[in-house]
C-alpha cells in the first residue's frame, strides 16, 4: 500500500527520484502556459514540475503527502531562484479550493479507484474557467515493463478512465502509447502512458 510514510523513505536521500527536469510531456505543453497563470502540481513530490512551471513565469503550488519531496522541492525551486509554496496534504482529504487554479499537472499520480475518484473531484472543483488539465499517468499495457509505475494494476489509468473522471471537459488530446522515459532512476525505459490535455470551458 502507498502511504506518505513510503514516499518520505523513498524521497530520504539526495537523489532525484524522477530527477530534477520536468517530465517531457508536460515540457510539450509549454505552448500552452502563459506567465502569471496559476498552477498546480498535483502529487509533485521532490518538485520537477512546480519548479519548472514556476520557472517559467507561472504561480505555482505543489501539492504531495510527502513532507520530505516537498522540502527537496522547495530546494529546487531556491536553487533555481522561483518561489513555490507547498501543500503537504492527502489528495484525497485535501479541501481543494474552487476554481483556484488555470493549469492543474497531474503527473503519474496514480491513486487507488476510491481514492482517484475523490482527488478527480476535487481536481474537477479547482480546475477554473478555460483551465487546463495536463495529465501523464502508466497504463495497463505498463504492467510487467520495469520502467516504473504502481505494482497494482488497479491504480493504472486507461482513455476511458480520463473520460469518466473528467466528463464534462473539452478533450484537446487524448492518447495512449509508448513513450522512452529517461526521469531518474525509478524511470528509466520504454513505458505505456495515457496522455491528456483538457481544457474547462
Ligand atoms: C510517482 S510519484 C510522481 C511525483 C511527481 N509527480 C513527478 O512526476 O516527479 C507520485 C507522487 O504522488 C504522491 N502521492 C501519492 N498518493 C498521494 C496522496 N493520496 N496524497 C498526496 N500525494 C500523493 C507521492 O507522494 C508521490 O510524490
């Protein structure tokens, strides 16, 4: 089972888990952020993808139940000279607030079904109007690869999972392949993802 306490262990140490660049599919939506919006790295651990949003302009918050990656993040981000606040908190007892946010990155946050449900919802209640939705998560098609990802397969996201847990947003891209991860040591190889970009109305 993956707890906060897990993720302090795995995170104790000065190693980058997923190492310090932000994930590629997000850098790929850098056309799409603008400085000054207001963003939310959901799940951001050591803070690749804060600390790069922030970088490049936007106002950032991390969010992870991971004291410990949300110290190194915050590290990061005063290397790179950025503010980032940080949330340490539970996605799924989190009081996320209503239309806060105009960029939320849900990257490989990969929550069990009950548990996706609750933070989809609370994504869902603080993405704001025009907001966007980026989102990189393993499929079931990773089970078995040794690139990363969750041991249960009941934590994987599928198309069709993306759809039902954010209905209601326009679907600008929705994809699922193999892509060549190159983050750190916990991913390193070929790897099958759900990719989407969503935008609220
Ligand atoms: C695979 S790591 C990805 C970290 C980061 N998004 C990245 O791509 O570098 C998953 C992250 O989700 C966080 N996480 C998992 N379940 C969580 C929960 N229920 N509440 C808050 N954070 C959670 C973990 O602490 C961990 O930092």
């Amino acid at each position: 089972m993956s707890t906060s306490l897990a993720w302090n262990e795995r995170y104790a140490g000065g190693d980058f888990q997923f190492g310090e660049a932000p994930n590629l599919f997000l850098l790929s939506q850098a056309h799409r952020l603008r400085p000054h919006m207001r963003a939310l790295a959901v799940g951001d651990g050591e803070g690749r993808n804060g600390t790069w949003m922030a970088e490049r302009g936007l106002d950032t918050t991390s969010v992870d139940w991971s004291e410990v990656g949300l110290a190194k993040a915050r590290a990061l981000a005063d290397r790179r000279g950025v503010a980032l606040p940080t949330v340490t908190a539970d996605l799924t007892r989190w009081d996320w607030p209503a239309a806060a946010f105009d960029v939320i990155a849900w990257v490989f946050v990969h929550l069990p079904p009950e548990d996706r449900a609750i933070a989809c919802a609370g994504a869902m209640r603080a993405l704001a109007p025009g907001g966007l939705l980026l989102l990189e998560c393993f499929s079931p098609a990773q089970e078995g690869r040794r690139s990363g990802g969750p041991k249960d397969p009941a934590l994987l996201w599928t198309r069709a999972l993306v759809e039902r847990h954010f209905a209601g947003l326009e679907v600008l891209e929705l994809l699922d392949g193999t892509v060549a991860l190159d983050e750190g040591p916990r991913h390193q190889g070929l790897a099958e993802v759900v990719r989407a970009v969503l935008r609220r109305a």
